[in-house]
C-alpha cells in the first residue's frame, strides 16, 4: 500500500526541505508594534489600472504611516497571459506617483530578505508547502483533462447543480493512493488540487477592514494549487507568499471577496495565521447613459494610468484626488491644509465609503487647477519640461525657445493672494498659451473675432492710439489711459454709463480693451491684459498692433 508520502516524493524527489526550513530562512520581521507590513501584487499582463493605482497608494499610505513596510511582488504565475515588459513599465509608472516600494521587485532587481519577489522564481518554495499538504493527505493530484471539466459542468448545469470540483463530483479525489501512485509513473499529466473540507451549505464568518464583519458561504471547492507547467494558482501563491513575505493586511480588488473562504481554508490547511484582509471598491463612472458601470479597460481611456500622464495631469492631482475617493475626510482636510503636506493625513479604513468610488474628471480637474496654482513659477517649468520631453515636442520647442520667457508666461497672476487657476493639465497648454510665441501668433490670426458691430475704421484708429498706452506704468495707470483713449474715440468709461447713455456712445472701454486683447492674443478670454502686454515686450505689441490694423 503507497502512503502518502510515498506519493508526495514520486511527485516532488528533489524537494527536501521543509516548511520548518523556510520559517527560519524567512523570520519574522524585527518591525515596531502596529507597523503594518502591505504589498502591491501586480501581474504583468498589461498597464496599471487607475483601479491598481488607487490600492497601491492605500497599501503605500498604510505601510507609511504605521513605520512599516510596503513592497512589490510580481504575479506572473499565469504566464499565458504574461505581456513582456510590462513589469517595467508598471514600475515606471508607479514611480511618477511616487509610489516606490521600501523592498521587493524593481524590474532590473530585486531588494529585501523575503525574496523571490517575482513568483516564476519561486516555484521550490510552493513545492515545499505543496509536498507538506500531499503528505497530509490535504491535496491529491488530478488526472481530469479540461475535455472532462468541461463535460462535468454541462452536466452540471443541465441538472441546475452547483458548478465546479467538489464533493461527488471531485473524480480524482476518490482515486487510492495506489491508483494516483501508477497513473503518475506512467507519466499521465495531472495537476494538483486541494482537498476541501467544506461544504457550500455552510456559512463561515469573515472580517474585513472595509466591509467589516459578514456571512459568506464556505469553499468545498477542490481547487487547482499546482498546474501542470510547475506553477501554482493565484490561490495557493497568494498563500504562500503573504505568509513568508509576513504581510500583516493583504489590500486588494473587491473582487477577491468571493474567493476569501478559499483562501481561509488554506491558510487553515497550512496550520498558519491569516493577515488581515482589506478588500477596496472597484472604481466606478457614470457612463454616456447616466447608469454606474465598472472603469472598463475596453472602453475607458481613463482605466489606464498612463492616459493622465500622456495628457500631461499632475500627478500629485491624481493621487490627492484618489484619496478624496479613499477617504471621505480627506477633502476637508486638504482644504484646511492648503493643498499641501499629504502625508500628514491620517488614512483610516473606517472612512472608507462602500459603495463603488466613482471617478469624476471634472473633479480631478479641479484638484489639478488648485494644485498648479500653488507652483512657483519654476515649478511649472520643471514639470513642464518634464512632460513635453516625454509627450509634446511642440511644446518643448517652444519652452527651449527661452526659459525665462515661458517663466513670466507661467507667473501671469501667480504669486499673487488669488492665483488664476488657468492649468489643469500640461497637455493643452499651447492652447492656453500658444499666443504667447510669435510664430504660433501668426498662423492663428481671426480678424472675424472683432465686434462685427463697431465700424473697422474706429477699430484702426482705437488700435493705432493704444499704441501710446505706456505699460512700463503701474496697473492702474495703464488703464486710466486705456480710458482716456476709450473716451478719445467715444467709448464710455464703464458699462454702467454706456448703458445710461447708450445713443452717445459708440461702446464703452470693456469694448477697448476687448479689441486689444483680440489682437494681441487672437482671442477673447485671455490672461490680465496689461500682464500679457508686459511679457509680450513693447517691440511684440507695436508689431501685433500694426500687423491687425494693416489687416482691417
Ligand atoms: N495578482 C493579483 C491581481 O493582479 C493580485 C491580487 C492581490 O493583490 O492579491 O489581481
């Protein structure tokens, strides 16, 4: 008669050591009380997901604030759906939000004592614990191709039972040692699966940081652990891993909830602690229809990370704003504290809405505008420069143009008690400020933007007399002389007597210094007029002028 540690080590004879060996050669952690010890598990199959982004900076937030630590592990046991180079790439974009990890995986490297942290390199430490539960008789291999899983289920569901590998309807587990023993020998292919010792009827008690304490159905599911390339599941790694690695909350997708009993059990199984879970809402959006609905990767642009830096948002804007959706005390906070010093926020899972976070642009936009009107101007160089590299080599061109040029462009009422808040985004900022430089200036030209109902002739003769207006002066000056010239050409010193006496009056100064601020920007809405006039440089301006009056 086989045992079935006889069974284990046909299955497993290079694996001799043990579970007691991995405990001593991954100790616990020599960390202060409460440190909470977190982990971002990507798997390499694509981008970071805005959704990923928003669980990685909670994982980060908490390991930071407890003196803890926060690490990466790469999830790449399901190598059919393995996208080369997206590890890096992940990485690179976690860095621009300032997420680096204290140890783990770092693409060209690794850092930290509980390593491997990329799974394919750590296949002997799943076949230790995989040998363990074979010599305990908690697992057994299968020989079931996916023809006769396939063939279960229809049965399955042609009789309304429940789906799956359990029970009755776990062929393998019924097999005798000696049964499993020959059949390998033999070489069939066969995975490994856990034995359940639960039933679906049942209800366990679980607790989670977000959702708190619930019911949910216990797991009899005979799952696959081990795959036939040598690789084991999500589950059984997830396991594994967190036990070793010593992750005290495992942060992670809503959508791990239904496969938490799963997990338990194995935990159980190992004779191990389980950490904490804390399970973080999808995010959501308001679709075209009005209805909810998941960010899809499909669909949405903005399911992607990489489409707000490739549109040039702040990241810091992005994260602020994230947490707004992480912690419904967080805006109020950042409001008190001027857009400033996040760190000092204290995350808490309590504060966590369980409802689906739904995104809103517009609300990221606003963030974005609060937070670049708080840059210096040399801040918004930096980060300019620092996208047009990467995104817009039309915008770089015209920053190279001269530094200091773009700096007083950006400095229009900056350092002032109320800065404009004109940027949300570096993305669109020629369009913002495209004027600005002479050549793009010339193409953009639109004489039809002048008041079609003020004569042409006035309008040249406005222009040509505002080449007098002496903006070497302060403000208020300037636009005194704004309006003696408005008067000069009979335009009303303000709206308000424009409107008294309309008959009298071909317009009133508003009209003026809408026709200057045409000219010289080729639109309507622009920045402070007198500002624009001072970065624009008295030379600029008499040849904007004279230009506009030669095409009247
Ligand atoms: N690799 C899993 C995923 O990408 C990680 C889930 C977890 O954090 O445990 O969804």
């Amino acid at each position: 008669m086989i045992t079935s540690k006889q069974l284990a080590d046909l299955i497993f004879p290079e694996v001799t050591k043990t579970i007691d060996d991995l405990e001593k050669l991954f100790p616990s952690r020599n960390l202060p009380q409460g440190a909470e010890v977190t982990r971002f598990a990507p798997s390499p199959t694509g981008f970071l997901h805005t959704g990923s982004l928003f669980t990685s900076m909670i994982c980060q937030k908490l390991a930071k604030q407890t003196n803890g630590v926060f690490y990466i592990r790469l999830e790449d046991t399901d190598t059919k759906r393995e996208i080369q180079g997206s590890g890096e790439k992940l990485l690179d974009e976690m860095k621009q939000f300032n997420l680096i990890p204290n140890e783990g995986y770092f693409g060209s490297y690794q850092k930290g004592n509980y390593g491997p942290y990329i799974q394919s390199q750590r296949s002997e430490i799943y076949k230790i614990c995989i040998k363990y539960l074979l010599q305990q008789g908690l697992a057994y291999p299968c020989f079931c191709s996916s023809k006769d899983i396939e063939e279960l289920r229809t049965v399955q569901e042609a009789n309304k039972i429940l789906p799956g590998y359990y029970g009755p309807y776990a062929k393998c587990r019924s097999l005798s040692l000696d049964e499993a023993y020959e059949k390998i020998k033999n070489k069939e292919p066969f995975v490994i699966r856990f034995k359940s010792s639960g039933n679906h009827n049942n209800k366990i008690k679980v607790d989670d940081l977000i959702h708190g304490t619930f019911s949910i159905a216990e797991n009899d599911q005979d799952i696959v652990i081990y795959k036939s390339d040598g690789l084991p599941t999500y589950h059984f790694a997830h396991v594994c891993d967190d036990h070793f690695m010593h992750t005290t909350t495992v942060i992670r997708g809503e959508e791990w909830i239904s496969s938490l009993p799963i997990h338990l059990q194995l935990f159980k199984a190992m004779n191990w602690q389980p950490p904490k879970y804390a399970h973080v809402p999808v995010i959501m959006k308001v679709d075209e229809n009005g209805n909810k609905r998941k960010l899809s990767k499909r669909k949405d642009a903005e399911a992607a990370v990489s489409y707000f830096l490739d549109d040039g948002y702040p990241s810091e804007a992005l994260i602020m704003y994230l947490m707004t959706i992480a912690n419904s005390n967080f805006e109020e906070w950042i409001f008190e504290h001027d857009f400033k010093n996040m760190e000092e926020f204290e995350f808490s899972f309590s504060k966590m809405s369980l409802d689906g976070a739904l995104f809103d642009i517009n609300k990221l936009q606003f963030f974005a505008r609060e937070i670049l009107a708080r840059k210096t101007k040399h801040e918004m160089l930096l980060m300019a420069l620092d996208f047009a590299n990467k995104h817009d080599q039309n915008l770089l061109y015209h920053i190279n143009l001269n530094h200091e040029y773009f700096e007083e462009i950006m400095n229009i009422e900056r350092e002032v008690e109320k800065p404009r808040k004109d940027y949300y985004k570096f993305g669109n900022m020629l369009d913002y400020i495209g004027f600005f430089y002479h050549d793009l200036y010339d193409v953009n030209i639109d004489i039809n933007l002048f008041n079609q109902n003020i004569d042409k002739t006035i309008i040249k003769n406005v222009l040509l007399d505002l080449k007098k207006l002496d903006f070497s002066k302060p403000q208020n000056e300037w636009f005194e002389q704004m309006k003696e010239i408005a008067s000069k050409h009979n335009f009303a010193s303000s709206n308000k007597e424009y409107k008294q006496n309309k008959d009298m009056y071909v317009g009133q100064v508003g009209d003026v210094a809408e026709m200057l601020r045409i000219t010289l920007c080729n639109r309507k809405n622009a920045p402070n007029l007198y500002c624009v006039m001072v970065v624009l440089g008295k030379n600029e301006v008499m040849r904007r002028i004279d230009k506009i009056v030669t095409l009247l």
